[in-house]
C-alpha cells in the first residue's frame, strides 16, 4: 500500500465549508472535497514508467481496487482530497478565481525513492470551484492528455505524468462544435502526477483579492518544498523564485518551439509553477511548419496561441507573475526587470542551443550561423513543409559525400504539395550552406547524424494520430491506444513496422476536427 502525505492541505489555510457549491472561496488555498464516485470504471491504459516511478507494481495496477482509487470510488489511507483555488488570465483578460472545476488532488504519495508526487484525478465531479460546469472529462480529451503528457516526457519536454486513463461508464454532455448540438459522449478520469500543480494563477488570486499574508503563506511555503536551495523567506528569496521560474519557463517554451508543440491555451492558469508543460487541452503538433498556426478554435480569430506567439506569450505571462510578486518585492519593480530579463536571455540561448543542435552544429559562433537558422525558418515557412519530417531528414544528407546539388528525396518528401521551381532552388542553396557548414564541426558526418538524431524525433504525438486513436476507443478497441503510447516511449529510434506513425499528415485529416481544430469543449 503506497504512503500518502497531506502537506499542502496540513501547512496551508484552507475553506473551512465542505459543500460543493459553486462559491467564492476567501482567505485559502484550498477547498477539501471527495471524488463523486462513477457507476462502472474500466481501466483503460496506464504507464509503467509512472507506475515504477510512484513504486506501484503490476498487480497493483491491475487490482480492481486501483482501478476504483483511479476513477474516484474509493480512498487509500492517507488519502486528503483537495481542490486548489487559483485565478488567472485568460486570453490577455483577467478572469477572477477559476480554481480546480473537476481536477482533485487526491494526496502526496511517496515514492520508493523518498521524492515526493501529488496524485490527481481530473474529471473527478463537481468542487466549489466547477462554476456552471459539471466537473467531468470526456474520454477523447482524456486519450490526448494521457498520450501526450508521456510523448512529452520520453521527448525530454517537462511536463505533468499520467497514471492512468479510467474510463467512468458513464456519459458527458458536451456541445464540441458549441454550435447548439450537445451529445452524449464516454466519459473518462485521468491520474495525473507532479510534484504540484500550482500555477501563475494561484499567486496571482491571493495578489488581486490583496489578500497579501495568503500570498506571503503560499510563497513561502512553495519556496520551502520546491525550492530550497534559495534560501530563506526574503525579499531576495522571492526576487531569486522569481527569476527561476522566470527560466524554467523560458526553457519549457524553447523547447516546445523545438519539437513544434503548440500548448493552445497558455492562459496563467495553465502556467506551472515549476516549469512543467501542464493541461493539455485543445493542444497540438505542428505538422507544416506554420508559425500562425493554432490548433484552438476558440483563439481562431486572434490567434493569440499560435506557434510562433509561444514566447511572447511565455514573457507576457512571466510578467503577470511578477506584477503578482512586487507585494514580496517591497514594490521594487527592478526585480520584475530582472525576471523578464532572465527569460528573454534564456530563451534566447536555449532556442538558438536546440535549433542548432537540430542542424547538427555544437554552438553558433557568427552572425552566418543566425542567418542560416532564420533562412531555415523563412523557407519552411514559405510553402507547407512537414516540421518533423525535414528535421530528421537532415541526418540522410549531413552524410553526403558532396553538397547536394539537388533537392535530396527526404525534403521532398516532406512537402505537402506542388511547389515552385523558384522554392526548390532556394531550397538547395540553403541545404548546400548548411551542408558546408557542418564540414567545420569537429565530429565526422556520421557522428553528427547520430546526434541530430537524437534531438529530431521521428515519432511526435500528431493530431491525426491521436484522432485514430480516439476513433478506435469509441468503437471499443483500445488497442491504438496502447500501440502509440508505446511508439512515444522512444520517440528517437527508428522503429521498424511502424512508419505509419511517422508519416505525415493525410489528406483526410487536414480540416478534419480533432486532426486539425480543436475546441476547448473537453
Ligand atoms: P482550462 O481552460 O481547461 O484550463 O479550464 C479553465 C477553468 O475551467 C479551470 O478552472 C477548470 O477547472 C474549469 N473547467 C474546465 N472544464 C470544466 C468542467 N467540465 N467542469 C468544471 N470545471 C471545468
Ligand atoms: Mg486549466
């Protein structure tokens, strides 16, 4: 039996009312409330590699007694279930308090190890915080979570884990175009894992209500546990806090540039304290490499989400966070300079790092060397081209004898259609510098593959895929499930017999929803 500590709910001030009534929640952090329980749960899929971290063994995660803790209808010992109260800003606006609508932290478990994880269930029912909402999750948003959470992960992405992925046996009303036709649709529970789930948000709650001893409680406290190595409760501590998430931040996003994710909702309530990808919503992967894309019907029309607006976006948010810190700052808005500072500097150096090192070359040394990676940009860019595709195809041509003099089979390949002779010239001359450009690493070509291809995957969660999977699950094979969340476990190796899952986007599935839009009606 795994043991379960209640940290944050024992140290930190809480609701003091039990009901599940949708309420303003003053003066805490928290509100307690049990899972509702479902009529008739199924296990549907869940990861080894959550599982052997968190210590729990195959027939643990077999038992049909985990399977009830997983849905919701039953409680280890130890077990504190808890909602957090957070706020936040959705799409550039502040929305007020928000809070966990239908996720609950179940406790902390602690590992074999003795590191520590918070165990929780979204799409667990109603708490305080579900406004009109009924506090579930459909089964199609749940496989997306559940699958892309461990793709990030084995990509190396800092995200939330999940557990496992229940299915309720129970049905969810949702209106997924929100175009007046609600159905009917399965719903499902997905354990997600983290250290915490805090978020921008939860600060910047206890700032806006000037509920300034709460700010100072929950600070403190995430110092203490997340951050120790900082030191003490100071004005110094928190401007230190501040420029670490600052970075972490910086780095999470330069990574999703990297291997073309697109979050979708990077409002500051799905902005994790600790730098971690977290919620996964109307995500997606970019398939032609399109910085205006966004996979968010909602953001259509302004497309503040979209791929190539990740990084304003990540300062932007960075800065509602310090502006929700200047109370631990004494008002000294230099110290919020020196967040934004931080991030900008660190992202600016990890995305230069990653997309060098996508090209095959240790550093960039010149002014050429930008200039080659902003050529690569401008004629992805320029007509559809697949992201993945063209990245590890590059690792067949670093190895050519001579430069190439004409557009090598694995670029074509990636294009997804006609394209202008004028293109493919241009196209050539990049790949020729580039190419030369590689002769003066200090590794020889084979070697410089072999490292492109371990930071070019081959294998990423594409929409399309996901959607198969989901198509699949409805009609009551689970199987495409368990097939690609074991196909992302080594998203770098070839893995022979399954190209399918590397190929790049069908024509059917190009405005398909689910493959290409998706709602944020989950
Ligand atoms: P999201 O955009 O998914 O991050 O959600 C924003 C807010 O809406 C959070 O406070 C969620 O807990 C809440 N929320 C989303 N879906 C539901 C739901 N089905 N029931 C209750 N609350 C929800
Ligand atoms: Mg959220």
């Amino acid at each position: 039996m795994p043991q379960f500590l209640s940290h944050f709910v024992d140290s930190t001030p809480g609701d003091p009312l039990r009901d599940r009534r949708p309420r303003q929640v003053h003066g805490a952090l928290w509100s307690k409330v049990e899972p509702t329980p479902v009529s008739a749960p199924r296990m549907v899929a869940w990861s080894p590699e959550v599982a052997g971290m968190l210590g729990l063994d195959e027939a643990t995660m077999r038992s049909a007694e985990t399977t009830q803790v997983l849905a919701g209808n039953a409680l280890w010992p130890g077990m504190v279930p808890y909602a957090a109260n957070y706020g936040g800003h959705q799409f550039g606006h502040w929305a007020g308090q928000l809070g966990d609508g239908r996720a609950i932290v179940l406790g902390e478990l602690v590992a074999p190890d003795g590191s520590r994880h918070e165990l929780q269930l979204k799409g667990a029912g109603p708490t305080p915080y579900s406004r009109r909402a009924d506090g579930r999750a459909v089964l199609r948003s749940s496989i997306r979570e559940f699958l892309c959470s461990e793709a990030m992960h084995h990509l190396g992405v800092p995200t939330t884990r999940a557990l496992s992925l229940v299915a309720t046996g129970d049905s969810v009303i949702r209106d997924m175009f929100y175009d007046g036709n609600p159905q009917a649709e399965p719903g499902a529970i997905v354990c997600r894992v983290a250290p915490t789930f805090l978020r921008f948000g939860n600060f910047e709650l206890c700032t806006s209500r000037d509920d300034l001893a709460l700010l100072k409680l929950l600070a403190d406290d995430t110092v203490k546990r997340f951050f120790p190595e900082l030191g003490a409760p100071a004005k110094e501590t928190y401007a230190a806090f501040y420029r670490e998430v600052a970075r972490r931040t910086a780095q999470l996003i330069a990574h999703w540039q990297a291997v073309g994710f697109v979050h979708g909702v990077m409002n500051t309530d799905n902005m994790s304290i600790l730098g971690l990808t977290i919620d996964y919503g109307p995500y997606g992967w970019i398939d032609d490499f399109d910085p205006g894309w966004t996979p968010n019907t909602t953001d259509a029309d302004q497309r503040r989400y979209r791929f190539g607006n990740q990084p304003t976006i990540g300062l932007w948010n960075i800065e509602r966070l310090g502006i929700a810190l200047m109370p631990l700052f004494e008002d000294d808005e230099s110290l919020v300079t020196a967040g934004l500072l931080e991030y900008q500097r660190t992202f600016e150096q990890e995305a230069t790092r990653r997309f060098a090192a996508k090209l095959g070359l240790s550093s960039v040394q010149s002014e050429e060397d930008v200039a080659l990676i902003n050529g690569c940009f401008a004629w992805l860019a320029a007509e559809e081209t697949d992201m993945t595709l063209f990245f590890r195809g590059l690792a067949q041509v670093v190895t050519t004898e001579t430069a190439p003099a004409e557009l090598p089979q694995v670029v074509r390949e990636a294009f997804y259609g006609e394209v202008p002779d004028s293109h493919v010239a241009r196209g050539v001359e990049w790949l020729q510098a580039w190419w030369h450009r590689t002769r003066r690493e200090d590794a020889p070509p084979a070697e410089l593959a072999r490292r492109m291809n371990a930071v070019n995957p081959k294998y990423v969660l594409r929409n399309w895929l996901a959607q198969q999977a989901i198509d699949a699950a409805h009609a009551g094979d689970d199987s495409e499930v368990h097939t690609l969340l074991d196909v992302m476990r080594r998203p770098f190796d070839e893995q022979p017999g399954r190209e399918r899952f590397a190929a790049k986007r069908p024509d059917w599935a190009r405005s398909k929803p689910g493959c290409s839009a998706l709602s944020c009606s989950s």
